[in-house]
C-alpha cells in the first residue's frame, strides 16, 4: 500500500512539474516585441547624406527616411511627413497654421527605406514641415487630429524632425486701382475745346479776299465809259458801277444822252433842209 502512495505522489509531482513549465513558457512565447521609437534617418538631398537632426536643414518636396541600425524584428514602424501654412518664420511666431498636404509610409525589418512625397504641398510663404513616427493625419478634422498651433502641438513625444521658415506673402491687390483705371482716360474728352480756335478764325480770314477783289475791279471799269452802249458788261465790270457812280458818270444816262442828242441833230438837219426846199421853190 505505501508503494502505492509513493508511486501516486511521484506522478502527482511529474504532472505539476510538466503544468507549471508550460505556464510559465505560455507568456513567453506569445509577448509583442517591444519595437519603442522608430530609428529614423532621413535625407533631402536624395541619399547623399543622412541625419537624425531635430531641424531639418532645408524645405525639400520629397524627404527619403529609412530605419538605422537592425530594427526589431515584427515591428511596424509608421513615418509621417505634414506640410502646413504658418504666419510666421518660427514655430514661436507660426500662429495659426493651415494643412497643405501629408505622405506617410509603414517601415519594416524587410522594407526599410522609402521616400514621402509632398510635391504638390509645399508652402508657398511661411510653413511648417514636420516629420513624426506616427500615421495619422493632423489636419484639424476633429479633436484627435488638431493642427499644430503653438505652444501646443499633435506631435510630442513623436516628433522626429521639423522646419519652419519661408518669407511673408505679398499683400492681396485691392480693388481700388481698378476701379480708379477708368476715370482716367475719361478727362482727356473734356480737354479738348482745339475745334473752338479754328471756328474763330474763319470769319476773320474769309473776307480778306472779297477786298482785294472789289479794289482790282474799278481798275478795268475805268476805260468802259467809251464802249458802254455796244456790248453787256461782263460780271466782274457790274461790280465796278459803285465805283462809276462815285465820279458822276453813268453808262445807261450816258447812252441816252447820245441817242437823244443824235435825234435832234437829225431833227434839225431836217428841219433846214426842208426850208431851204421850199425857199428856192419860190
């Protein structure tokens, strides 16, 4: 009976020894690596060279990233590039900032290097370019996803590396100019009274030929008198009667005269003639 018991315990004492190697090998063997920050390295220059810096040196479109050293096997390591708009050249002066643009990408053991791309998101004035080791998206679309806005920011404890710098941006045009352009060319129609000099001169400078025209006519209607009965003046001598008028002699009166003088002579003639018949007839 007591080898019995001895046997029982024996086994009882195998099979605890068995359960508790297994329970103490359970946790063992399912733990999550413990992965921490990611050993980032990145690059804007294309490869060439490679920093951990905090500050990144220049604004670049694209930034290369790649873990450093060996990374943990079974660790996911997410990298993050956010492009934003600041007013200001610092992070102290940024103010409120305005989401531009992200690229993100997952490194891995196997898939260690990549490039995040923010081509088509670079401020054009001031910004902001962070770079952070988590895969989110801080675009200020809810309370889990705010924008950066000094002192506080989404990215601490996460932050790898960020610039902030770029110049002001040229002030807006007003609508002023644009409005005003118009009025300008407007004056010049009301500076230009020139036809009202050239209406003015035309009376003056039309009668001066009308004088000297009137003083050349008296000149040919001098020698006239002789030749009045025989022919019509012509137009330019009709002009010249004013001028014949002035010395007391007028054709018409004076072809009339001759006419009656010539009838009494004849008259006369007559007259004589007839008496001197009838005298020598007795």
């Amino acid at each position: 009976m007591f080898r019995h018991h001895r046997s029982g315990l024996l086994t009882l004492t195998a099979l605890g020894v068995t359960a508790g190697a297994a329970v103490l090998a359970a946790p063992a063997a399912h733990a999550a690596p413990t992965c921490g920050r990611p050993p980032v390295q990145y690059s804007v220059d294309g490869g060439a060279n490679w920093t951990n810096s905090a500050t990144i040196a220049a604004p670049s479109a694209t930034v290369q990233v790649r873990l450093a050293g060996q990374p943990t096997a079974g660790c996911d390591y997410h990298v993050s590039l956010g492009s934003y708009e600041t007013q200001g050249a610092t992070w102290a002066t940024s103010g409120r900032q305005t989401f531009l643009g992200w690229a993100t990408t997952t490194l891995t053991r196997e898939h260690y290097r990549d490039v995040l791309d923010v081509s088509g998101h670079l401020p054009h004035c001031f910004g902001e370019l962070a770079l952070y080791g988590v895969g989110e998206k801080y675009d200020g679309s809810d309370g889990d996803h705010p924008l950066p806005h000094y002192p506080d920011e989404p990215f601490s404890g996460v932050l790898l590396a960020s610039w902030n710098g770029g110049t002001a941006c040229p002030p807006e045009p007003t609508g002023s100019p644009t409005t005003q352009a118009p009025t300008n060319p407007a004056t010049p129609p009301t500076v230009t009274p020139t036809p009202a000099p050239a209406t003015a001169g035309v009376p003056t400078a039309g009668p001066t030929p009308t004088p000297a025209a009137s003083t050349s006519s008296p000149a040919t209607s001098t020698s006239s008198p002789a030749g009045a009965g025989s022919s019509r003046p012509a137009p330019s001598q009709a002009t010249a009667v004013p001028a014949l008028a002035a010395t007391g002699a007028d054709p018409g009166l004076l072809a009339a005269t001759a006419v009656g003088a010539t009838v009494l002579v004849a008259a006369g003639c007559t007259v004589v003639y007839a008496g001197r018949r009838r005298s020598t007839r007795h």
